[in-house]
C-alpha cells in the first residue's frame, strides 16, 4: 500500500511527519507524492492560528471524493488539530478513519495499521508523554539536507494567545545521551547539517542528568548539549528553532559566538513592540530587556542575523501600541519576519479578553508592518 502525507505548521511537526513516514515504511508501506494514487493520506495538523485550520479543513474536504472513487482509502488526522477537535473531526468528516493527536505519533503507525486490518475509526488523543521520546524512532529523512532533531516537547511559558500547551503538554527534555545518539546516526546517515527542535529550546534540562551533559553549579544543560553535538564527526553545521527571548543567557550567546559550527542566525520572536501588550500576552519580558538582547548579540557577534514573530491586532492593542511594534522592526531591521493577525484560540486566556481589534484594523496594521519589514529587507541586502 503507499501512503501520502501533507504537513502543515513547524518544524517539530516536519519531523513527527517523518517518524509516521518512518513506522509506515517498517510495516511495509511505500511513501508517494501524489495524493491521488495513495491508499493512506495522512494529513499532520497545526492548530496555531485560525487560518491554518480554515486552509486544512478545505484539503479535507477535498479528500471526500478521494475516498468516493477509492473506498478503501483511509484518511487519517494527526497533531495539534486532532487533539484539539478529537472525535468532533469524525463527527464533521465521517470519512475519515483514524485522528492521533501529538503525543501519540510515535506509534501512529500502529494505529494506521490496525484502523485498516480492522476496517475500524480510531481516536488517540489526550497523551503527553510522548513514547517515541525512548527509544529512537524510525525516521524518514529523504530528500533532506538538514536533519531535524527534536531536544525538548511542550511548553510551560502559558502565553495567553497560545494554544500550544494545551495541545502539547508541558515542557518534556530528552535525556541528552539519546539525543546525541539520534545526531550520531544522523552524521552516520551522511547529514552534515543538523536542527535541534523544541518549543523552546533554551529551558532544556537533560531529563536523566546524565553523565553526558555535566551540571556545573551554573551550568546550563543547553549549552552543554551544543558543545557535546559539536564533537560528532560529520555534523558541520548547528541551529535549532526556536529561543524564547526571556531565556536567551549570556552563556547561550557567547557559546554561539565561539562555536565553528552554530549558525549565526538568531530567531527572537517579539510579538509585539509595547510593555502593556506584552504583559498582556504572557511574555515574561518586556521592550527593554528584547532590544538589550539584540544588542548583545551584535555587539558579540558582529554579522549576526536576525528573525522574529510578530503578532497585530492582540485584544487591546491601540494605534500608540502598535506604533512601538514599528520602531522595534525599524530600528532593528530583521532579515526576516513572520507576521500574522491575532485570531481568537481555544482554551487561551485571550480568547475571554475585551476590547478586540476589528478584522479591518488587523489587517491595516498587517499591510503597514509588512510594507515597513520589505523596506527593510531591501535595505539590508543593499548594507
């Protein structure tokens, strides 16, 4: 049988696609490309911002005349959508066969396989301790030049217009002699370029304390992680996705600042330019503390390069708040930018605030940040 598989969404769900490619090929599966000659398709969800959802919940629909011409087709559902809508996307797609949320991809496999054995619909949600942590998954990697590694799954920081630790759970390190034994394979596997993965990378503590990552008095396991992966033969190259600007240290930078093979590129996300939306969002920093960061890292690492997250448009944001977003991206002249309007989120704290901004103001707002990043980006080019 070949199955199909679409992602959408992160890196960290680039690569929990890859371990359901991985457990479908050692059940004798063949991977395709085409959707339309698939006997699986699996589709692997983000739940991040109503957009992505309104955009997956299309393709869906779109697979009901799939399953009308194959009927022994199986539609399948994975990550963050499927925990969050569970057994309600059987309900709305009575087509679809199985929905796994993310703390069960490491035997989705499993589940695929028996759903068509058994001519079943399965639902596995509700799971956040993830077994495909320990031991190693099988992983398809074709067709890659860089090689993602997750490090940490989960979050702890609550920020009040994510849906991400509701549907994820809380923050859970790896042991960190597993994750260098899943990079030593990598470089086995001739992948010279490496990307450790995590909703935020910077709190990972090795989940074992073991010996590989030594906990000095004020050590920081991270840092010790990054200097035990630059010692595998092969790996060249070193990033990771993503950092959260309160947790960046000094110790992290100057590593970074004395290492042959980190990348130089610092993904910071913002969010916003304003104290009072900031405190509003959960962000545990405020204006200040980002751009002494910034600096920081300049001042260390001269040809440093810089990308960030930016949200308009979040419950309450005024025309002065806004402002103050543009002259953070004005002066800071990021290489690049992600920016989206606020939409409303499941189970967040934002979703029960007042004062929302209109659809039309988010999307002025919108046009004028990304019209402010492009001069930007022409400027920095023309540097």
């Amino acid at each position: 049988m070949k199955f199909y598989i679409k992602t959408f969404g992160c890196q960290m769900n680039e690569y929990d696609s890859q371990c359901i490619a991985g457990q479908l090929v050692e059940h004798g599966f063949r991977q395709i490309k085409d959707a339309d000659e698939a006997d699986i398709i699996i589709f692997n969800t983000c739940s991040v911002r109503e957009h992505a959802v309104q955009r997956f919940y299309t393709i869906l629909s779109e697979t009901k005349k799939l399953k009308e011409k194959k009927p022994g087709l199986l539609v399948g559902v994975c990550g963050c959508l499927a925990e969050q809508e569970k057994t309600g996307i059987l309900n709305r797609f009575p087509w679809v066969q199985v929905v796994i949320g993310p703390g069960n991809i490491g035997i989705a496999g499993d589940f695929v396989k028996k759903a068509i054995e058994n001519k079943s619909r399965i639902v596995e949600t509700g799971k956040f301790n993830p077994p495909h942590l320990n031991p190693l998954p099988p992983v398809e990697r074709k067709n890659m030049e860089m090689a993602y590694v997750p490090i940490i799954r989960g979050c702890d920081n609550f920020c009040s217009y994510c849906v991400v630790p509701h549907l994820r759970g809380r923050e859970q390190s790896r042991p960190a002699d597993e994750i260098i034994a899943e990079a030593e394979r990598v470089a086995a596997g001739g992948f010279k370029e490496i990307m450790l993965l995590g909703q935020n990378v910077c709190s990972y503590k090795d989940s074992r304390a073991s010996c590989v990552v030594r906990r000095a008095s004020k050590s920081n396991d991270f840092v010790e992680l990054l200097k035990e992966i630059e010692k595998i033969k092969g790996i060249e190259k070193i990033s990771y996705m993503t950092a959260h600007p309160k947790d960046m240290t000094l110790e992290l930078i100057e590593a970074i600042a004395a290492s042959d093979k980190m990348e130089k590129e610092f993904h910071l996300p913002l969010q916003s330019g304003s104290d009072r939306i900031l405190e509003a969002m959960n962000r545990g920093y405020t204006r200040k503390h980002y751009l002494d960061l910034i600096k920081t890292i300049k001042d260390r690492i001269p040809g440093a390069v810089f990308s960030t997250d930016i949200i308009v448009g979040f419950p309450g944001e005024t025309e002065e708040d806004f402002l103050q977003t543009l002259e953070i991206v004005k002066g800071t002249r990021f290489n690049n930018a992600f920016m989206f309007k606020y939409s409303d989120r499941p189970n967040t704290k934002a979703l029960g605030m007042q004062d929302k901004v209109s659809e039309e103001e988010k999307e002025s707002r919108l046009k004028r940040l990304i019209s402010l990043n492009s001069e930007n980006i022409k400027k920095n080019r023309n540097y």
